[in-house]
C-alpha cells in the first residue's frame, strides 16, 4: 500500500510491531516513531501481520497520534499501518514500485526492515532496474537500510540506527563507486566502520560463494551455490577471475582502512593472485579469516 499523499520524507518499516510491553517501548527500542523521524514532515508505512491485534493503539494516542480514517496524524507526521505479511517477491516489487513514485515526486524514502533480513544486497540489485538518471536520484535520496548492515533485526538499536549525510545529501554506500569511497574514508569514523562492515560482510561472502565453487568445479563437481556470473559447466579458473575482479577494490579499500597490516595485505593478494599453487584448503583456511 502506497498512500496517496505523501511528505517529503518517507519511511517505510517492515516487521516493525513492539513485542515488548508498551512501558518498555523506549526510544533505544522504539521502531514506530525513530528518533530520527521526529523533525521534519514524514509519511510512515508500517507493515507487519501483528498489527491486527492493535497493541499498537494506546501507544500511538500515548505520542499524541490521533486516528484519522486510515492513519495516524500528528502535525506534520502520519502513519499508516499495514497488518499484512509481505513476502520476498511481493516486497521488492512494492518496494520498487515506491521509489518509482519517490523519484517522481522529489521525496526521500528510507526503508528499515526489521527481520535479521539483509536488504544491502538486495538493494544493489534491485539498482539494475532504474535508469541512469534514475539511480542519480537514488543515490542522494533513496536509502535501503538506515543501520547501515549493522542491526536489522528485532532488537534494532535505534538511538544508533539512523541515516548519515553529507552535504545534505544521504550516504548510501550501494551507490557510491570506488573512487567516490577513496574520497571520503578516514575522514569520518562513524561512515569508516559502516564500510568496513559492510566490505568485510561482501569478503566473506565472496569467498564462500565462489571459492566453494571453484575447489567444487576443481574436482569436476557441479556448483554449490549458483549465481549469474557462471553455470555448472564453467572453467575452475573463470570462477577465480570473477572472484577477484569483485574482491580486489574490496580489500584495497579495507587497508586503506588499516583494517590489517601491511604484510597480511602482501599475503592475502599473493593468495588471490597465485591461487592455483597454493592448497585448496590451506587457501580458504588463511582468507576466510584474515578479518576475524
């Protein structure tokens, strides 16, 4: 559901009902009202199965929201619950049909989903529908996320979950290339450990995507995990190609962050590089634990 009107800042929160009591309903738990929604004017898309039971009610006439047909209104602030489960398929397609309209309209949407769901990556794919121009908008207007890949889940810490700018403009690390990234770390620490989170986060998972993989197809076995980059029947070796053309602005980034020393870097590129003489195992052992 996408409401007819909408402010100039919207947020949009899947799996947001309290299931804690009400008293305990603090600003560290609050995921109805976040902190950071509270300047400004704002329209709200909760949406969750467990507002049918309308615990939610009290708490809302508590903050001072009044019902109005459909939503809750305070000053320049409304909500709107929807007590729906919304499934993968559906949500990505609701979710990209809102920021069609966002774009439209010149609005700012934040999207937190409070599942354990990692939306990062689905975020970045998602991209790949939007036109140029589009995602010029997106960057600087759209953000999937406002922990940033640090807490997405029930317990969200939402004194810390909150969206950064810069000049005004939002951080949205998906959409930021590489050259944009060597711009702005080590300039502000708090955006320095989102990236290092998020770019140890999409090391890991490289590796156990595609090297797994590799030391399958090396063996003459089907893959493990499929994707679009290759099918069953690739060369061991175009696996590893692929692996380190996305690995290495990763890790180059990482120690700028002096995320390892020196040496480590030295070693971990030797690995990626002459990865066909060194141990299948002894491999995965040493990189899948270099950030540990």
């Amino acid at each position: 559901m996408i409401p007819q009107h909408l402010n100039p800042n919207v947020l949009v929160s899947i799996g947001s009902a309290p299931h804690t009591n009400i008293e305990d309903y603090t600003d560290k738990r609050n995921q109805l009202f976040p902190v950071f929604t509270r300047e400004g004017s704002w329209t709200m898309v909760h949406i969750d199965p467990f507002f049918k039971e309308k615990k939610h009610h009290p708490y809302m006439e508590k903050l001072g929201f009044k019902k109005v047909d459909d939503r809750f209104v305070k000053f320049d602030t409304e909500m709107y619950f929807v007590a729906d489960y919304i499934d993968q398929e559906i949500k990505l397609e609701y979710l990209f049909n809102f920021m069609k309209r966002i774009i439209k309209e010149n609005k700012r949407l934040f999207v937190q989903e409070y599942t354990g769901h990692n939306l990062f990556p689905e975020f970045k794919n998602i991209l790949k529908r939007f036109t140029k121009q589009e995602i010029l908008y997106i960057k600087d207007n759209i953000l999937w996320d406002v922990s940033y890949g640090n807490d997405s889940g029930c317990c969200t810490d939402m004194l810390k979950a909150k969206p950064l700018f810069i000049d005004n403009k939002i951080f949205n690390l998906a959409c930021l290339d590489f050259k944009e990234l060597q711009k702005l770390i080590l300039k502000n620490p708090e955006i320095d450990q989102i990236i290092s989170k998020v770019y140890i986060d999409e090391y890991k998972s490289l590796i156990s995507i595609h090297h797994v993989n590799y030391r399958r197809r090396v063996k003459g076995d089907t893959l493990l995990s499929k994707n679009s980059n290759y099918d069953d029947n690739v060369e061991p070796d175009k696996i590893m190609e692929i692996y380190k053309e996305k690995t290495l602005p990763l890790i180059e980034i990482l120690c700028k962050l002096k995320k390892i020393p020196d040496e480590i870097y030295a070693k971990q590129l030797d690995h990626i590089n002459n990865y066909y003489l060194i141990d299948l195992y002894q491999w995965y052992s040493f990189m899948s634990t270099i950030y540990n």
